[in-house]
C-alpha cells in the first residue's frame, strides 16, 4: 500500500490513498464561514500556475449560492502573480481594500504568515475584523496569537495512524 496526502494522482499506479475534491472542500469552508454572517469571502489564488484556481472559483461560487453584492467571482478569487514577500504585502492591501472582505481562506503557509504579518502592520484585528482559515497545517502556528483555523490532517497524525494500521 502507498500513503498520499493530496497532490497529484496517477490512475495508472496501484495505490491505496486519501485525497479530496478541492472544490467541494472550498464550498464547505465558504458555507462554514457564511454561517457565521460572511458575504465577502476572499480566497486569493498564487500564480504558480497549479490549476487550482477553477476548483476554488467552483468551490466559492456554490458554497455562497447567490452572487456578490458587488464586482464578480473572480474579485473574490484574486491571482496574486509574484511570489515575493514584498509583493504579497501590496496584493493584500489592493485587494481587501476593493472587496472589503470579511473573510480570508489561503492554501499555503508563507500565505498565512504574509496575511498575519499584513493585518498587524494595518491595526487589523484576527478574528475581530476579519476571519482567516487555512488549507494548510503546521504545527508552529499553534503558538500564533490568534491561533488560526487549520484544516489539513497534520502529517505526524496521519503517519502514527498509518504506522497503527500497518501494524
């Protein structure tokens, strides 16, 4: 057996695997945050150019179900090109300025701490002014002051589980 956490999938390989269909777990973190009272959700989209961006246009649009108050979907799913610190910093203010967005979802660590380092410079207050959720897991941001919400399976569970099954 073969144990995978997300990423890519080859059907020709014989494997046993855990994966997820990004868009439907899009929609579901877009209804769990609209439950709580978010209509602008932003969920910005790196330029590294993986695909994911029509997954997670998907996931937004039928977790939300009706359309936004004001721009389009793709507002709400902004590409941030560069992937460079500095950059991300004008990428956040340009876009939370014209969306307004009470809500952040992001996929990647450095996007998490770009975020936080962002809304501290700014005197925006997390979860008081705006709500932040993320795809990934690390450990270290369990001592994050407010700990973020975090949704990926942390990897040292998911090997202790497979090891207890291998045995």
């Amino acid at each position: 057996p073969c144990f995978l956490l997300g990423g890519g999938y080859d059907r020709s390989l014989l494997l046993s695997l855990s994966a997820y269909a990004l868009d439907k777990e899009v929609e579901k973190v877009v209804r769990y945050l609209k439950g709580f009272g978010h209509e602008r959700i932003m969920i910005p989209i790196d330029g590294s150019g993986t695909g994911l961006g029509s997954a997670v246009l998907s996931g937004l649009k039928n977790g939300m179900e009706s359309p936004p108050a004001s721009g389009n979907w793709e507002d709400y799913c902004p590409e941030f090109q560069e992937n460079i610190p500095a950059v991300w910093q004008d990428y956040w203010r340009k876009s939370l300025l014209r969306l307004r967005a009470t809500a952040v979802v992001v996929f990647e660590d450095s996007q998490l701490i770009s975020f936080y380092g962002f809304c501290m410079a700014n005197g925006i207050r997390i979860p008081e002014d705006l709500s932040i959720v993320s795809f990934s897991y690390n450990q270290s941001f369990d001592w994050a002051v407010p700990r973020p919400a975090m949704m990926r399976f942390p990897n040292a569970k998911a090997v202790s589980h497979f090891k207890d099954w291998m045995a």
